[in-house]
C-alpha cells in the first residue's frame, strides 16, 4: 500500500472510530435504561460506570492524536497495548455488554432472533468461555504481534497497525471473559482453575519482557529512524518497554489471581454451605429462578 493511501485509510479510521464509540455508549445507555427500569438491581451503576470508561480508554489508546506515539518509542507501544488488554478490556465486560446491548438496539432488529435464553446464543456463550480458546487467544496475539517479522510489518502498513490494535483488544476481551463475573451467570465452582488460568498466562509474558530487557541487540530495527523522545536511545527505550510488560502483566494478573485464591480459601466461600445463588452486582445473591424470569421478560426490557 502506498503512503498517501495508507495515510487516507489511517485518517478514515480516525474518523470512524470515535463515532462508532459513541453509538456504542449510547445504545450501552439505552439498553441500561431498559433495563434498570425492569429489574433495578440487576446491573448496578458501577457497570454503567466501568463500561464508559473501558470505551473512553480505548478511544485514547486507539482514537486520539496520542496513538500515534507508539511509531517513535516501543515503551509507549507496549503502553498502549497493555491498556488495551488489562484495563479496557475488563472494564468493558464489567459493564455486561453482550445483554445489555441487545436490550439497547430497537425491537425492530430483534423481535426475530430472541437472544435471551435461546439455545444458540447460550452454545454460542460456552465456547467463547472455553477457557483454553480464551487463554489461547490472548498469548497469541501477545507473542504473535510482537515477533520481528510481524512486529515490522504492524509499524510500517497502517491497515496492519489498525488490525494489530483491534486485535489486542479482541483478544483481552476474550482473554477476560471467564474471569469476570456476569450478573446473569450462576456462580462457578472451580475457581482455583481461574487462578491457575491467571497465573499461567504471566508466564509467555515473563519470557518476551525477559528477552526485551536483557537482549543485547535491538530487536525492532523499525525504531532507528525515528527521532529521539525524551533522550532515550532505542536500546534503553526497548528496556524500559520490556521491564513495563514485566511489572504491569505481574500485577494485572495475579492481584486478581491471589484474590481469588483468598476467597475461595475464606470460610464464607466454603461450597455447600448456601443455595447456588446468581451472582448480584450490588453484592446480594438472586436465585436461578430470578435469571429465568429475565429470560422470560427480556422482550419487556427491549425499548421500542
């Protein structure tokens, strides 16, 4: 692809992706109303909260003229990708998205197709929470993207750096979605295969920072010629970049990781002690019955 074409396309989806991100909040927003109006305590205001904030983060990461950083220092590369994937990423599926944006699209688009409880989106659901496929997923696009060869090709094709950025945060969201608890899901036994599913995706992560920090050669020659930013030569920019990977992928996974371990040990954990409940957002448990009724009136949360 030429330059002046791959800067028209660069400009296009600039343009695109910021009006693509407020449609999203606000059918977000809609289908919240909806749903607030039906069953108040079903996603609480901190969802709302977590999922504006997970797009306004991707917008800065991936919108705004600061993306464009990343073409001079690896360090605010890596930057932008660990906020893709550790923080708008779960931010995003904190806000239950997948109902709650049904409920916000008019009742036009899905009077025919029930999503609520019908049997493909549920098949649909399970493989996507398959937690190998989701595991998969977010280690190959972190050691994938970051190979020389495709590494190169990401900083030099701007339809490539549009793809590599969506695909970083595809990734954290799938990489995310059988940590994060849904409002709509019974609760999971097995939580110590999540803590164990954290701990192992640390570890691909360790090796790459390892190699970026103590490698005595300069691993993306694309940074040579860009100009110097805050007097950091390449080589010292591509270890401060690996040593950010390191503490920040240490911290983002297995702070949750011990989390879970810490309540799973706590005695009010203990299985068998209390009904299967539905996990609540504000904290108090509603009983599968209660999931089945938002399954049976769902079309009464569709706004018109």
């Amino acid at each position: 692809m030429s330059e002046p074409h791959a800067q028209i396309l660069w400009r296009l989806f600039l343009l695109g992706i910021t009006p693509a991100l407020v449609v999203t909040a606000g059918v977000y927003l809609r289908g919240w109303l909806a749903v607030r109006s039906a069953f108040p305590n079903l996603i609480a205001v901190w969802r709302l909260a977590a999922f504006l904030c997970g797009l306004v983060l991707v917008w800065i990461v991936v919108g705004s003229p600061l993306s464009a950083l990343d073409h001079q220092l690896l360090t605010i590369h890596m930057l932008k990708h660990l906020l893709l994937m550790t923080v708008a990423a779960p931010l995003i599926l904190a806000g239950a998205p997948v109902f709650t944006l049904v409920c916000g699209f008019p009742k036009l688009f899905i009077k025919r197709y029930p999503p609520v409880g019908s049997l493909s989106a549920r098949w649909l659901e399970d493989c996507v929470r398959y937690p190998a496929l989701c595991w998969l997923a977010g280690t190959a696009a972190v050691i994938g993207w970051h190979l020389p060869v495709a590494f190169q090709w990401g900083m030099r094709s701007q339809g490539m750096h549009i793809l590599e950025d969506l695909s970083f945060l595809v990734a954290g969201l799938l990489f995310w979605w059988p940590v994060m608890p849904s409002p709509l899901s019974a609760a999971r036994s097995r939580r110590w295969s999540i803590a164990l599913y954290l701990f192992l995706a640390t570890l691909p992560c360790d090796v790459l920072s390892a190699f970026l920090v103590f490698c005595d050669r300069l691993v993306y020659p694309f940074y040579l010629s860009t100009p110097l930013r805050f007097s950091l030569s390449p080589y010292a920019d591509q270890e401060r970049a690996g040593a950010l990977m390191w503490v920040w992928v240490t911290f983002a996974y297995l702070i949750p990781a011990v989390a879970i371990t810490l309540r799973m040990l706590s005695p009010s954990d203990t299985p068998g002690r209390s009904p299967i409940l539905v996990a609540s957002p504000d904290g108090v448990g509603q009983s599968p019955n209660d999931t089945e009724r938002v399954s049976k009136h769902a079309d009464q949360t569709y706004p018109y």
